[in-house]
C-alpha cells in the first residue's frame, strides 16, 4: 500500500483503529508498528503528532524507512 501524501500533515487519531491499521500497513512489520504506535499512543508521545512525525518516529526508533 503507498502512503497517502495528502495525510502527512493530518493529525494522527490515536482513538481510531483504522488509523492505526493504515500507518501499520505501510510497513513490511505490520505487527511489530502497530504495537509500537498503541504504546504511543497510550503514553501520549505521538499525541498531536502529525502523519509524517509519526512516520519520523518510527524511522527513528524502529530503524523502518518512511514509506513512499
């Protein structure tokens, strides 16, 4: 799945699954990134996060690319 552009300077929704379905999706360690932004998100780290800051996050503490 390719990232959705439009979205990176949208605010990621902790509160809404498919949010956290769509970003974990773009990664080849779908499981791994999803548990990785619950956490995130219940520790209030990517609270007010944009999409892209998000997926700065991930290259940054899980060593993923950020998806094109």
């Amino acid at each position: 799945m390719a990232r959705d552009k439009a979205k990176d300077d949208l605010l990621f929704n902790c509160s809404q699954d498919h949010e956290l379905n769509y970003v974990s999706g773009l990664y080849a360690e779908k499981t791994k990134v999803k548990q990785f932004l619950i956490d995130n998100c219940k520790n209030g780290v990517i609270k007010n996060y944009t999409h892209k800051q998000v997926y700065e996050l991930i290259q940054k503490k899980l060593g993923y690319s950020i998806p094109v």
